[in-house]
C-alpha cells in the first residue's frame, strides 16, 4: 500500500537546497537521496506553488511504502483540474525499489484520489513511446490512447486519458 506525504514549503526549500536533514525534519520523515536528486522536480513545483497556492494539493508528494514506512518515489499530479476537470499524473519510483509493484500502487491511489474529487471527470497519462516501464504501468487501469504531444524536455508523448 502506498501513502502520500505532502511536503511542506519548508521542505520543498530544503530539497531545492539540496539539504536532506533538513527536508527530511521538515517532511516529518526520512527521505532518500533519490528524493533530493529530482531537485528539477521541487524547483517546478515550488515556483507553481508560489504562483498557486491551492496547486499544493495536487501536486508531487512522496510515496511512502506501507507497512515498512520506506520513501519509494514520489507522486501526483502536475496541478488542479483545469476548466474541463482534468489532472494529468506524474509519478516516479526509485531505482532502488523498481519492479515491486510500487508505481502501479502509486498510479492506483492517484486514480482514487481523483475519482474522489467531484470536479475531476478525467485523468490523463503523458508517456514517451519508449518508456516500456509506464506504458506497462497503465496496462489494465482502462487508459485509452488519445493522441499524441511533443514536450519540450520529453520529446514525443503519447497521451492517454482515464475518464473517473
């Protein structure tokens, strides 16, 4: 079972600054070196905070496997619904724990978080073509393939969406 913890502002600051202790402390609990190295991550989210407040509820969190309480990767969505309900996931699992089953767990929880969310009528999945892992990863939740985007970091995207 995967748990998502929120970061507060103050650990977001410390992981732009790269500085675990402090994230970890301010997290209320001990993240990985792989949190702190997605420091790309927390800069996108931290400058999105400051321009929408309300946006930290959405976006990227730390997945904690339960029972063992361990920080496998983090999780979410890149923002709130936009004006036709959608929210588009994002989600990575650490190297270190890849192949247990963690981003399925992770995609799961996302599906019901957003399925629980009156405003929220579709959710959406952005992956490379060549990324066998995500693709596989969304094999059987019902995501249909819609089209396709180029992503300026990613390159070429195949969109997937999940009505809820």
């Amino acid at each position: 079972m995967i748990r998502f913890v929120k970061l507060p502002p103050a650990a977001l600051r410390a992981l732009i600054d790269s500085d675990l202790p402090a994230a970890s402390a301010a997290a209320g609990q001990q993240l990985s070196e792989f949190i702190r190295d997605e420091k790309w991550l927390w800069e996108i989210r931290g400058e999105q905070i400051a321009r929408d407040p309300a946006s930290a509820d959405w976006i990227a969190r730390v997945a904690v496997d339960e029972p063992a309480g361990v920080v496998v990767g983090h999780g979410g969505f890149h923002g709130p619904p936009d004006a036709g309900g959608m929210v588009e996931v994002g989600y990575s699992v650490d190297p270190a724990y890849r192949r247990r089953g963690h981003a399925r767990a992770m995609l799961a929880a996302l599906i019901e978080r957003a399925r629980a969310e009156p405003g929220v009528r579709v959710v959406r999945a952005s992956i490379s073509p060549d990324n066998a892992g995500s693709l596989a990863t969304i094999a059987g939740f019902g995501f249909v393939e819609v089209g396709e985007q180029w992503d300026e970091q990613d390159g070429l995207e195949l969109v997937f969406e999940l009505a809820v």
